[in-house]
C-alpha cells in the first residue's frame, strides 16, 4: 500500500490525466452505447407498430396464423380457378364467319354461316339463307369438328375458320 502511495504521489498528474482519458473514453463508449440502444428500439418500435402491451411471440403466433390462413386462401383460389378452366374448356371459344351470296343475281352478300365451337370442337353451325321473298335460318349440330347432317361448302369454311382461329369475314 506504500508503494500505491508513493506512486501516485510522484505520477499525480499523471495519474489524473490518466483517469480523465478513461472517463472520456468510458463516456463516448456509453454514448454509442445509449446510441444503439436508440436505434434498435427504433427497430423494435418499427416492428411492433405502435402495439402495447403485445408480446412477441404472441406476435408471431399470430403472423404465422394470418399466414396459414392466406395459405388456405390460396389453395380454394386456385381450386377454383381450376373448376373455371374445366367449365371454361366447354364454353364457346372458337368462331368462325362466312357472307356469301346464296343465290346468284339477288342482292348482295348477305347469307352468312357462323361456326360457334368450344375447346373440343362442339358446338353448331348457325346458317341464315337470304332470298328475294324469304329469307331462312337453320342450326346444325357439330361433334368433334363434324356433324351428322350434311353440311354446305360454306359451313364447311366457318367450321374450319373457327377450328383454325380465322375470324376474317372473307367472302367466297
């Protein structure tokens, strides 16, 4: 204990300039310190938004519920959406249109054949024939791109421009 004595006695400046640069130095590390702190209580405010009072891991059990319930959204989504895409295959999808002039020297082109098929070529064929004093209309079914009763040249050409996605009103 002398020597501690006898030290400080003879380094006493020193000695307290010593103990002012550990309290300057240990006072910058509690301003970083406090500084962090700071920041990460930022963070945490951030993350909680401004919940009182809510533990954190009630947090996340109820993020991971919200989540699993988005989850099972999703898949009666998609379910759905299947079940509208196997509706939609049966829904008409392809037409095709033809004028023609039915009867040479009457009017203008103004008999027409149109095709309405769904994705697997089912559908009719609808042909509306124009004349001078009457004018008729007539359905004819289609199955796999064909029918059973037989069909004009120019249903024939609706039927393939609805098959081939022609929509082009070109006449024959």
């Amino acid at each position: 204990m002398v020597y501690i004595r006898e030290f400080i006695s003879a380094y006493f400046i020193e000695v307290i300039l010593g103990l002012v640069i550990a309290i300057l130095i240990l006072f910058i590390l509690l301003l970083i310190t406090q500084s962090k702190i700071k920041k990460s209580k930022e963070k945490y405010n951030s993350f909680m938004r401004g919940l009182t009072g809510v533990n954190i891991e009630d947090l996340l059990i109820h993020i991971d519920k919200d989540i699993r319930d988005m989850e099972r959204d999703i898949n009666l989504i998609e379910n759905s959406i299947s079940s509208f895409d196997a509706k939609l295959a049966f829904a008409i999808q392809k037409i095709g249109f033809i004028r023609y002039n039915a009867f040479d020297g009457i009017g203008s082109e103004l008999s027409f054949s149109i095709a309405l098929l769904d994705n697997f070529q089912n559908g009719f064929v609808l042909t509306s024939i124009y004349g001078r004093e009457t004018s008729i209309s007539f359905a004819k079914p289609i199955k796999n791109g064909e029918s059973n009763i037989p069909l004009s040249a120019e249903e024939l050409i609706a039927i393939d421009r609805a098959i081939k996605g022609e929509m082009q009103e070109k006449s024959i």
